[in-house]
C-alpha cells in the first residue's frame, strides 16, 4: 500500500496531504468519512510494509497509546491493517514540531521554554502513570500548535509495563543525541529516562546546541554516560541552569522524581515573580577530586559496552533495513559485556556526587 492523496484506509479515512515522513511512518493530514472531521494518519512506510518487525512497532505503538488520554498527548483514535501495512489514526495536532521552531529561532528564552516543558512533563507523567515509557523524547516528537495545548508524539519505540521486547535480547532503542547514561550503559529506560532526555531538549533550546555531541553515535554515548554537561549560556537564568542540570544528571536519582514534581517545579521557575533566590545546589557541580578516577573507569567499560553493542548489531543487521530509514536513530547496545561493572562504579560516583 502506497501512501498517496485519495487513498481510502478501511473505506473511513481519506488521506489528503501529507505532513511528514519519519523515520517510520509517513504523517498524512486526513478525512475522517464516518466523524467528518481532519485527523492525522501516520502509514508504515512503503518500503517497511510485509515487514512483521515494524508492523509489531506500530501495533505496539497503537496498543501504548491508546489507553493514554492527556491535553499533551496526541490522542490516538484509530488503528488497521491493510494489504500487508499498518496505520495509526490520531487527533490531527495543527503546529509545527519543536524541530522546526528551533531550526528558526536558534534558542528560546527561558519563559518562553518553561511552560513547553512543563507541558511535555506533565503529558510524559501521564505516560508513565500508565506504566509506559516513551524512550525517543526529542524535539521532533514535541508537537506545538499555535495557542494550543503541547502535544508529544510518536510512541513507536515506546515501552510498557510487562510487554515482550521487540528488540533483539541485549539491544536497547533510543536517539542517541538524547539517549539516558543508563540506557547507554545497556540498563533499561524508566520515567527517569525520559526526563533526561526532556533535560536534553531543554538544554538544545536554550543554547542553541545540543550539549553532546560526535561523528558517530557509539562517541556521542559515551559522553552521556561520563562527560560533564558544558555550561550553559550565562543569560540563562541560575535556576533554570539548575533545573536542566538537574535533569541531565548521570545518576538518575538525583534527577526531578517525577514529571508531575518536575511541571510543577517549572511552573512556579515560569512565574514572573520567581525569586532566584530560590534555587537549590546543582547536581552537575564540579566533581569532587575523589571521584575523578571513578568516572575513568565507568567511561572505559562504557566505551566497551557501546562499541561491541554497535558492532552486534550491525554485523546482524540485514542490509537495508534500520541503519538506511532516516530518523530511526537505533542505537544497539549489549546488556552485559561491561555493564554490570558501569552499574558498580555508576553507584559508587552516585555516593560521592
Ligand atoms: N498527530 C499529529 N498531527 C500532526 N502532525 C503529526 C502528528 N503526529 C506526527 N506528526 C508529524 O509527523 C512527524 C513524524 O511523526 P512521528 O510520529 O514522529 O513518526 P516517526 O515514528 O516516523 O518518527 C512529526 O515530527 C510531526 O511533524
Ligand atoms: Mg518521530
């Protein structure tokens, strides 16, 4: 099934335009025939199609989303199956991802951040209430329509609560520009994932770059996982530094506990009347001498599990598949091999910070 302007899914949704192509998916704006009225509809890619691997993505995607109903959640009305694809039918959000609002303004003001990220944290904790974790939280996920409510996408890589792995044992999904320390360490994603990723985006948007990066994804990881976060821009105000700081901890339990504590600590930051005085102590300061060597080792044994992860996977891939669809940022990583000792040393720089 191709994708194109007059295609009727199920005999009921229409599709008109397209809005975008992911890394899975094609994003159409469509006719709802039966409700009369716009939705979206997100088809498997043409070339994706017969493939039962991304046809169980968007089927757990449907299945993960659909017991979510939150003002910042897309809400996801309808999902099918047609000549060997698969599509998802959500409320069709009217604005332009984040991707694309920082593309033109290079960075955004603090108040003008806060109150999108209190959205998103607020639409994630509702997520994780539900016991699933999103795991892919990255600006072209966050979508913003004019005057609107925040909206987050795409729950294709998403996780919930007892569901089987659709990665191969010993792989772990993710963007690795936004990928958690954890899950770059092999150790699973949680809430607290999210928030991290949330940390990246926050910090993207406020100095204009992310604040790792790499010429390949394996580089990138590894920073995640040991690399101090680089200053951000001195405009910014001291409590908004230290809110991101915060959330881009190595150790993710010095991270906000929850996106619910984590909204409301942003609303009351986006309050004009907000005191600086009230920021606490940075969970990013400076490494104290002892736990320099520490860290070392965690970066060595980091190094190891996310280069022999890649490898795998790689070696093991047919050609064509993952490595070739733009915007599925895989990063495959073992859940062993160097891991177990990363979650040692990881407990140990968490004492000392
Ligand atoms: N419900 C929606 N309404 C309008 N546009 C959407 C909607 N969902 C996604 N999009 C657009 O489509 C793009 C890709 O959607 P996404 O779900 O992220 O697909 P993929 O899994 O392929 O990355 C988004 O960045 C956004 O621009
Ligand atoms: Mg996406």
């Amino acid at each position: 099934m191709r994708p194109q302007a007059g295609l009727l899914l199920m005999g009921r949704y229409q599709l008109r335009s397209r809005i975008a192509l992911g890394g899975m998916g094609e994003v159409w704006r469509a006719w709802d025939v039966d409700a009369e009225r716009a939705v979206a509809a997100k088809v498997l890619r043409p070339e994706l199609a017969g493939q039962e691997a991304f046809l169980a993505r968007l089927r757990a995607e449907a299945r993960n989303s659909a017991g979510l109903h939150h003002p910042n959640i897309a809400a996801l009305l309808d999902y099918g199956e047609q000549d060997g694809s698969g599509f998802l039918v959500m409320e069709l959000v009217d604005g332009e991802p984040m991707t694309a609002l920082l593309e033109r303004r290079g960075t955004l003001p603090a108040a003008e951040l806060l109150p999108v990220l209190a959205q998103v944290a607020r639409g994630l904790h509702a997520a994780h209430a539900a016991g699933v974790v999103h795991r892919d939280v990255k600006p072209s996920n966050i979508l913003l329509p004019p005057g609107g409510p925040v909206k987050i996408t795409d729950f294709g890589i998403s996780l919930a609560a007892g569901q089987p792995a659709l990665t191969a044992a010993g792989m772990v999904m993710g963007t690795a520009q936004y990928l958690s320390p954890e899950q770059a360490t092999g150790r699973p994603a949680t809430p607290l994932s999210d928030l991290y990723a949330l940390g990246i985006v926050a910090y993207e948007a406020l100095a204009g770059r992310r604040p790792f990066t790499g010429r390949t994804e394996v580089e990138i990881a590894v920073q995640h996982v040991d690399a101090p976060v680089p200053p951000l821009p001195d405009d910014v105000p001291a409590p908004v530094r230290d809110v991101v700081a915060r959330l881009l901890a190595k150790h993710p339990a010095l991270r906000p506990p929850s996106g619910e504590a984590l909204a409301r600590e942003l609303d009351r930051l986006a309050r004009p009347s907000h005191a600086p005085s009230c920021s606490v102590p940075s969970a990013a300061s400076a490494p104290r001498p002892g736990t320099v060597r520490r860290r070392r080792d965690r970066t060595r044994r980091a190094m190891g599990a996310v280069g022999v992860g890649l490898a795998t996977t790689i070696g093991a891939m047919a050609p064509g598949t993952v490595p070739s669809t733009p915007g599925i940022g895989t990063l495959a990583l073992p859940e062993d091999s160097g891991a177990a000792g990363a979650r040692e040393t990881d407990r140990m720089t968490a004492r000392d910070s």
